[in-house]
C-alpha cells in the first residue's frame, strides 16, 4: 500500500515538473515576442527561438 502511494506521488511530481517546464517555455515565447515587437526585429528570430526550445 505504501509503496502504490509513493508511485501516486511520484507521477503528481513528474506531472508538475511537465507543466512548470512547458509554463517557462511559453513565458520565454510571450517575452522574446514583446522584445522583438519593441525592438522592431524580423519575425524569424520569434521562429528560431520556437524551434530551439
């Protein structure tokens, strides 16, 4: 019985690191885009910087 609670655990972690990870990532999208709208750069940085993450 313990041993099956620590697997729920462990898939409750695995599952907010995948979440938190793919929330980073599109923070850095929203962010690089303002930039590059500010800065007034080409829209294919925006698409490297999607491909690289």
């Amino acid at each position: 019985m313990l041993e099956l609670v620590k697997m729920q655990d462990m898939g409750r972690l695995l599952w907010s690191l995948r979440t938190g990870i793919f929330a980073a990532g599109l923070l850095v999208l929203i962010g690089v885009g303002i930039v590059i709208y500010i800065m007034d750069l080409d829209l294919k940085l925006w698409l490297f910087v999607l491909t690289d993450l």
